[in-house]
C-alpha cells in the first residue's frame, strides 16, 4: 500500500511542470510492518523558475513494537522534499500521545537515502521538562543522542519507581548511544538530579534536599562490556536504614570500572572507590559470577578512616544505637585491608593508631591506644598482631599502660606468651588464653592465671564503696567457656579482715544469655569480727568468724539453693558484742521478750560477753530453714552468753520465706530487742 502511494507521487512529480501548478494526493490509511498511517496528504506545488515542493501532513501515525504505546499526531511537513533518490522534511511538526507521555507539540526533521538516514526531535514536551532526541544510521550502524531539561521526577517516579514517594526534585538527563541492527556497543548518559525529597513505603530510605549526579559510561570490547561510573551526592540529607548522612557542602563519590562478560556471567570490577572527604576512604577490587547465583572469586578491600570520630558518627553509631554500647564515643586513625577467596576472607590486617574509646556511662575507657591486627585463614599463620595502650580504665579500675602481643588465625585468637597487668597495688597474670569461634554455638574460651596481692581496699575506693582493707590472691589454674557454660578450676582466695574467703566450684551456664545459671562453693576462715564489724554500722563485736556456703545455686543471679553456716570459733581470742549487734542479729532471728531485770542490766552495759553466736539457712522452694548454734526448750540460739552480764538471742521460727529474711537483712538495726538473762 505504501508503495502505491509512493508511485502516484512518483508520476505527479515526473509529469510536465507547464502543465501542473498544484496537485494533491490523499490516502485514508496505510499499514506497513507495525506502521500505520492515517489520513496522509501530500501537496504538490511547481512555483515559476523553482524546483517543485512538496508538503506532507499526517493525521495519525502509529510505530512499530516496542514502541507501540506512542503515537504521533497531526505531523506536518512543511518542507517535504523527495529528489535524487533523497527523502528529507527540514521542518515539521507534530504531537505526541501515549499512554504515559503527552507532549502538545514537538518540532522534527529527518533526511533519508539508500545509504544513511536520520532525524532529529525537538522541544518535545515531557516529564515537565523539555527533550532534544537525534539519531543517525548508515550502513547498519546507528547513533542516538537525548537530551532531557528540567524534567519533573514526581512524575517520572510513577513509571519507573513507583514504589517510592516522591515530593519533588528535577533531573537532567543527557544520553549517548551507538550500536549496529543488532545490539547496542556504546553507551554514555548523565544523569543530575536537583532539589530530590523522596522516601520508599518502608520508611527504610528518603532523602530531602538531594543533589546528586551519576555517570555511566559502557562499550562493547571482544564480546565483553567496558564500563565505568561515576556518582556523586553533593548536598542533602539522606537516610539509608540505619545510616543517615546530612552533606551541607561536601561532595561523596562512588566510583567504578570494569568489564562485564554476559557470555561467562562474570564481572571484573577493577577499581571501586568510595571516598567520603576528610572522614575515610575505601577502595576495592575482585572478580566474581552473577549466575547461576552471586560468588567472589577473588577480592580485596582497602579501608582508611582518617577521622574516626566523624566516621562513627555516620557509619558506627546506628549500628550500636539502643543496644549496650550506644553513646560510645571514638577518635583516631584505621586502615585496614582484606583478601576474598572464594566468597570467603582469606587474610587481613587492621592498624589503629591514636586510638581512644569513652563510654558515656563511664564503663570503660582506652587512651593512646595502638594497635597492629594480622590476620590469616591458614592454621600455619604465625605473625603476631600488637596491642598497646598508654591507659585503660574498667569503670573506676585504672590498669594503665601495656603492651602485648597476640595470635590472629582462622577462628582462633591466642596469647603467645603471658600477659602481666599491674592492678590496685599487685598483679594480675594471665598465663594462658585462648578463644575459638564454633559454628552455630557460642565461642570456646580457655583462660589460666594469677591474681595477687590485689588491694582490696584500692578496690573499694576505686568502686565508691565502704573501704576493706586486705588483698586478693589466687591460682586460676583453668576457666573454660563452652556452650554458653563458664568453669573454674581450682579456686580464689579473698585474704581480707584477717582471714580468708575461698571460692571453689564456681561454674556459670547460660553465660552472657537471658538465662544465668550460677553455681559455686564458698569457704571463710577466721575472720575477724572487730575488723569487720569497724567498717560497717552493725555494730561492734570481737572474736573469729568460720562458716561455709556449698551447694550454691542462682538462677539470673537470685539465689535459689544453697547450704550456709556462718559461727564464732572455740578458741582463746575475746568474745564480746555490743549492745547495736546484739539488737540487729536478734532482728535476723525475729527477734524476742525481754524481762524487767534484763532491761535494767541492758541500760547499764554496752558491751556483752558471749559463749558462741552462730546461724545456718538451708534454703529449698524459697524457704530458708533456719538452726542455730544450740538447741533450746522453744527454738534454737542465735547468740549464747557466757560471763556475766549474761545474753542470749533466741531464733523461734525454724522456717522463713526467703523474701522476709532478706526483708529484714535490709532493715538490721529497726528491729526487736534481744532478750537479755
């Protein structure tokens, strides 16, 4: 059908001019591969002393798939020209409709031979914006160029985002492409976005006040795909769950090129570049398959932050927010870098230098710290890593400068050789120490050392707490953590009011879980009470104090069971209390009935001679089960006197909730009187 058309044009411009001034040819319709055509007219006219012009105007002409939905409306050819085997309309023009896009007018022209043609679109209107479009072809090879201005993303978003919500923001858009019949080869665009507020229906990305740019660059190389882009976010404040960025001034980039391989599925990145200014740098590399799923065959990732302290606030703290750790404040210089093999990390190394670490709650602190981390996934790796700081403070526990080395290898760290920690006036020796990651359950840790001669009295000033004096010592001759259960072997000793306090059995489960499981076995010899009872309100008392806990079980560290006796020794120091004791342990007991002549004896002395004081709680289901030192008609004695003035505390309850008895712990010194024979 076209080429009929064509026919009755060819023989109305080969007809004689003298005998035509004007002539018309009309066509209702004509079809073609996909085109289609409708209400085509074609103007003839032969102006004295000038070559014959043609006009063409076209009600409707609808394209080819893919580009089905657009179709292009009374097109005018002003200048329609058809001679020496040459089709060409120098001005036109025409409207554009589709389903997505309407444009009210657009200027074109086109030129076609035999060998080459093309056309170019102008002032087309779209988006908001305004679009230039030109393309060339010659000898199966063709060429396209766009140009997009001010084009309104709120609109743009409905067709190829719709997912996000869009408020406002511009973009120009300038594309270059070249390629044969068949593919494309060469690809270059720009995109700039400007004023961009936008934000998903998650609420897990936005984005206000955006200034962004991106580049791509691509060509087909030997079957392979050479790219490259350029991105850049200028100004704006963006939010990316759980980075949130606010960029006044500085301009991010994130860089990369390298070649694309659609027949092997694979992608050989060259270089990435991410480079936030001032604050840190990182850099990578690698080689991996996108099919049929994504793996790395070999990688490296080079990292260095220069200001940690900005760097955490951007890229840290939203990881450590409402967890322990929030708030934690950092400072210093990292680099660091990594090897991929096989989708796997293979070695590394990360060197800290001027390292500082402040917890706002005042937990711990790390001052001049310096640091060297090797790292290797091979068991024979054998280079140490370096730790070293000038001071390092747990909460009020200042263990100021060292330096050690450690082992970094596949999931294991080791200490190669022990480390020695000046503490509170002694030492702190940790003889051994390694961890191991285990697959799907909780790390194995194994520990052995010393402590010694810690002050305990350094101790309880540094933790703001009533001063004790003696020390801490004791062999730690192993600690294993396995399966969330922690064991000591061996035990501690607490050398304190002179005497001592043994701790044995300890064990935990459910370490650092939900569910704490502790248990353990407690002995104290000889302590004594003078120095003990100095150092708090209950009262003054002389004499040896011995006892035992065994069997001591707590669940999220409430106790739950135990078997507990605490007595003064038989031996030959003093044995007196003083009237304050006398009250607060009778008030443990429940107290009792004083008579007329013990009041009187009570109001004269302070100070009372005992025989032997004692208390035992076997606590089972909640209830303490409460002995004494000695049976009595009606209880059991708590405190029995010898000498005169003669005392006596009597325990009448032999079973007591737990609860009351802490009760009244917490109370000592409001309770009942003792009573006094």
């Amino acid at each position: 059908m076209i080429k009929r058309g064509f026919c009755w044009l060819l023989l109305l411009m080969t007809a004689p001019v003298a005998a035509l001034e004007t002539a018309t040819l009309r066509m209702a319709q004509l079809k073609s591969q996909g085109w289609q055509l409708q209400g085509i007219k074609i103007d003839l006219s032969t102006p004295a002393q000038h070559p014959p012009q043609l006009q063409l105007t076209i009600q409707s002409l609808s394209l080819p798939k893919p580009l089905n939905d657009l179709k292009l409306l009374n097109v005018r050819c002003l200048q329609f020209a058809w001679q020496k085997r040459q089709i060409s309309c120098t001005q036109g023009v025409a409207q554009l409709q589709s389903k997505t896009f309407a444009s009210p007018s657009l200027h074109f022209s086109f030129a076609i031979t035999p060998a080459q043609s093309q056309f170019h679109l102008q002032k087309l209107k779209l988006l908001q914006g305004q679009f230039d479009i030109q393309g060339f072809a010659r000898q199966g090879q063709w060429q396209l160029r766009l140009n997009g201005v001010n084009c309104g993303l709120t609109l743009l978003h409905n067709l190829l985002f719709p997912q996000l919500k869009l408020a406002s923001g511009t973009v120009n858009i300038e594309v270059k492409a070249t390629g044969n019949w068949h593919a494309a080869q060469q690809l270059k665009a720009q995109v700039q976005a400007k004023n961009l507020s936008l934000q998903t229906a998650d609420g897990k990305k936005a984005g206000e006040h955006l200034a962004l740019t991106a580049n791509v660059n691509a060509a087909q190389v030997n079957q392979q795909w050479l790219w490259q882009s350029d991105n850049f976010f200028h100004s704006g404040n963006l939010y990316v769950e759980p980075f949130y960025v606010e960029n006044k001034a500085t301009t991010i980039s994130l860089s990369g090129r390298g070649y694309l391989d659609p027949a092997r599925h694979t992608i050989d990145i060259d270089r990435i570049k991410f480079t936030h200014p001032q604050i840190a740098t990182v850099t990578a590399n690698a080689n991996l398959h996108y099919a049929p799923s994504v793996a790395v065959t070999r990688g490296t990732i080079y990292a260095h932050i220069s200001d940690l302290a900005a760097a955490s606030q951007v890229y840290i703290a939203p990881f450590i927010a409402t967890t322990a750790l929030e708030g934690l404040g950092l400072s210093g210089d990292i680099q660091a870098q990594t090897h991929i093999r096989q989708s796997a990390l293979a070695d590394g190394y990360l060197i800290a230098n001027h390292l500082n670490i402040i917890d706002k709650n005042q937990r711990f602190a790390l001052n001049g710290g310096a640091m060297t981390f090797n790292w290797d996934n091979q068991d024979s790796f054998n280079k140490n890593s370096i730790v070293a700081w000038k001071e390092l403070k747990l909460y009020s526990l200042s263990l100021g400068q060292n330096y050690f080395p450690l082992l970094l290898k596949a999931q294991k760290i080791h200490l190669p050789k022990p480390l020695i920690i000046p503490l509170l006036g002694g030492v702190f020796r940790v003889e051994e120490f390694d961890w191991q990651a285990v697959k799907n359950k909780t790390p194995q840790v194994h520990f052995a050392g010393s402590i010694h001669q810690l002050s305990l009295e350094k101790l309880t000033e540094a933790l703001h707490l009533q001063p004790i004096s003696g020390y801490l010592s004791g062999q730690i001759p192993s600690v294993n953590v396995a399966d969330s259960k922690l064991n000591l072997d061996g035990g501690l000793q607490i050398h304190v009011f002179d005497g001592t306090i043994a701790i044995h059995k300890l064990a935990i489960s459910g370490f650092m879980t939900d569910f704490t499981q502790f248990y353990s076995d407690i002995a104290i010899d000889k302590l004594d009470l003078e120095q003990l009872t100095q150092k708090f309100s209950f009262g003054g008392m002389q004499g040896r104090l011995s006892g035992y806990i065994t069997d001591l079980y707590l669940e999220n560290w409430q106790p739950m069971t135990f078997n507990a006796w605490i007595g003064t020794l038989d031996d030959d120091s003093t044995h007196q209390i003083s009237q304050k004791a006398v009250n607060n342990i009778a008030s443990i007991g429940g107290g009792g009935a004083v008579d007329a002549l013990s009041r009187a004896v009570l109001s004269i002395f302070d100070n009372f001679n005992y025989e032997k004081i004692g208390l035992g709680c076997y606590l089972q289901k909640s209830v303490c089960q409460l002995t004494g030192v000695e049976a009595a008609d009606y209880g059991y004695y708590i405190i029995k006197g010898g000498g005169l003035p003669r005392i006596d505390v009597m325990g009448y309850n032999t079973r007591i909730d737990w609860k009351v008895l802490q009760q009244r712990l917490q109370r000592i010194g409001k309770t009942d009187k003792a009573v006094i024979e």
